[in-house]
C-alpha cells in the first residue's frame, strides 16, 4: 500500500468514473421513458379526440360557404327541381285525356243518331206501299244496321280512353306522391336541425372551428331549405286529399252523399267500371235533370247485360265531400228501370285518384290540378 499508493489511486478514480458513467446513463434511459411515455399519451388522447370538421360530417354535415348544412337539403333540391318535369306530363297526360274523351264523347253522339235514324226509318218502313221505296229503306236500314255493327265492335276509341284515363291516374298519384315525400323529408330536415343545435358535439365543433377559421362557421339550415318550404306551401294547394265516409248498400255497393247542381242531394252508389254517372228517370225528375225532348239519345248496357235507351244530361255540378266538378255529364235511365240505382262514374271520378278500401267502407279522394278541364268541365275543392 505505501510502495505502490498511485495504483490504487488510480484504481479508485477509474471505479468512481465508471460509476459516474453508469448513473448518467440511468439517468438519461428515464428520461427517454419518461419522454416516450409522455409522447405515447400525447398520441392516444389525439387518436381519440376526431377533429371538429370530422365531427360534424359524422353528423350528416358538409360545409357550404360559411355554413354546415345536411346532405339532405341536395336532396329536396333535387326533387323540387323534379317537380316541374312531372306537373308537366301530368297536364300532358290530362290533355290526352280530353281529346280522348271528346272522341269518345263523338262516338256516342254518332251511334245514338244512327240508331234514332234506324227507329225512324223502320217506323216508315211498316206504312210504305210502294215497291220501290219499300226497297229504298230497307236498304237504308241495312246500310244503318252495318254502321252501328261497326262502330260497336270497333273498339279502338273505347280502348284509347282507357289508356288515357290509366295514364292520367298514374300521374297524377305520381305527382301527388311526390310532393308527399317532399314535404316528409322537409321536415325530417328541419327536425334534424333542431336535434343538431341542442347537440354540444355538434355546437363544440363550430366553435373549435371558429377558433381558427378566418370566417365564421354556422349551422344550417341554408336559405335554399326556406325558398323550398315557400314553394312547396304553393304546390300542396294544388293536391287536396279527403277520406270519404261511405255506408254499405245492397250488392255490397258502397254509397256516399252527393249534391247536384248546389242544392239536390242523393245517396249514389260508387261504381268506377260506369262510364259516366248514371241516374233512373225519376232521380232525375226529382233532383232537377230530367231530359228535354232534345236531349241526345244512347243506349246504355246494364248490370244484367241487357241494352236500355236513355237521354245524356249536364248537370251544372256535382259534390262529393269537399271535391266539386262542373258541366258533369249524365245518363239519365228509361223510366221503365224502376230497380235501377244512381251510379257514380267516371264523369266524376276520373277527374280524381281515388282508392276504394271496402272494409273500412272509406273512398280516398286526392285532387291534383293540371290546369285542364277534364271530362264535362274542371274539378276544384269546396273551400
């Protein structure tokens, strides 16, 4: 020890250096740690947190200028830009309608003539004495006789009104439809807004946006979604709906009240295979209609199969519930039908959409305007 005191010196300073280089190391390995650890934190809180504008897209939010609004309101956009196409191939298909029944209308007119000439002339046939003009009438009956025999098996304007009346419908509960599912999603939309502006995600998300944005962020909904409410408002006057009460009759038939000319009113059973609305002469006598001398002829096949003549009549309106139609044409029945019922057809309710529900004895009546005067005139609503 006292020969040789350096080399333990020397020995002590190396174990105290190497002690100090093994605690600086420690030293530094916790602070890496506890670096390491701080930033992991760091990165799971930020993982965990999404950013505001991500926020508010979960939300059904997209940002549009200075305003977040709901993908929904391109939607309605959409539809309400749709709604012009469709109101225009419903007045197209009304259009169609008309001409069709006008056609059908001249059909009619042409077969009742024919068949007033075949009474005359066959009433002239049983007093002629001469040969010749024996010959004459009976040829003029044969060449009546094929006529009528013609147009009664030519169906193609019988078929033609079918088609326009089914288009017609189709459309028009089309465009009804339509403006429906506007208006529900409409106010699924503004309901959405009330939901989103009691949210505190939703309203911690603007203002976090805010904090950075240059310009101010807002909630929905746009001025687009107000317009729309406004036009749609304007577009529902013009579809009317009611539920009519019915009471079941014979034959399960379903009647409903109607008022003819403002003031007459009778129950008439709804029937939708009628052409037209059909009353027995002594309805008719009662409510005001009964045929003139003038009126024009028709023979008409009823229930059981058999053909009646009767007289066509206009009455200047008729009333079901709130719904009116004008100038409606009629058929008026011989009085020798003294079982027949008034029957409600489709010179009134092809005007409409109607749907029939028999069990809850309940007729569905939906207006939708086209700007054309249907069948005999123009339906509106009683106000």
């Amino acid at each position: 020890m006292g020969r040789f005191p350096w080399i333990f010196r020397k020995a002590s300073i190396t174990m105290f250096c190497r002690s100090q280089i093994t605690s600086c190391r420690q030293v530094s390995l916790l602070k890496l740690a506890t670096l390491l650890f701080c930033f992991g934190q760091f990165a799971v809180g930020s993982a965990g947190q999404e950013a505001p504008e991500e926020q508010l897209r979960e939300k059904g939010l997209k940002k549009a200028g200075a305003m977040y609004v709901l993908s929904d309101e391109s939607k309605l956009s959409q539809m309400m830009g749709q709604t012009t196409k469709i109101k225009r191939q419903v007045i197209d298909a009304g259009k169609s309608l008309m001409q069709a029944e006008r056609q059908a209308v001249a059909k009619k007119q042409t077969l009742a003539q024919l068949r007033v000439q075949h009474v005359e002339r066959s009433a002239r046939l049983a007093n002629v004495r001469n040969i010749e003009e024996n010959n004459r009438l009976v040829g003029e009956l044969n060449a009546i006789a094929g006529q009528i025999e013609l147009g009664t098996q030519d169906q193609t304007v019988e078929n033609n009104l079918r088609q326009a009346r089914a288009r017609a419908s189709e459309l028009r509960e089309s465009y009804a439809q339509h403006v429906i599912d506007m208006r529900s999603l409409y106010d699924s939309i503004r309901d959405k807004y009330d939901l989103l502006a009691a949210d505190p995600v939703t309203k911690q998300a603007i203002l976090e946006i805010n904090k950075t944005a240059e310009k101010k962020v807002e909630l929905g909904p746009s001025r687009t979604i107000d317009s729309i409410d406004r036009q749609l408002t304007k577009i529902e006057e013009t579809v009317l709906s009611e539920e009519i009460v019915a009471t079941i009759g014979d034959g399960n038939l379903l009647y409903v009240n109607a008022v003819f000319n403002g003031s007459e009113s009778i129950e008439i059973a709804v029937d939708t295979g009628a052409s037209s609305v059909v009353l027995p002469w002594s309805v008719a006598e009662r409510i005001g209609l009964k045929p003139g001398p003038d009126a024009p002829r028709a023979i008409f096949v009823m229930a059981d199969g058999r053909e009646s003549e009767g007289r066509i009549v206009k009455a200047k309106s008729v009333r079901v519930g709130k719904f009116i139609v004008e100038d409606v044409e009629c058929a008026v029945l011989g009085p020798e039908n003294i079982n027949a019922v008034p029957l409600l057809g489709q010179t009134f309710l092809g005007n409409f959409i109607y749907k029939i529900d028999s069990a809850r004895a309940i007729i569905s009546i939906t207006r939708v305007e086209d700007g054309v005067a249907a069948r005999g005139g123009s339906p509106r609503s009683q106000k």
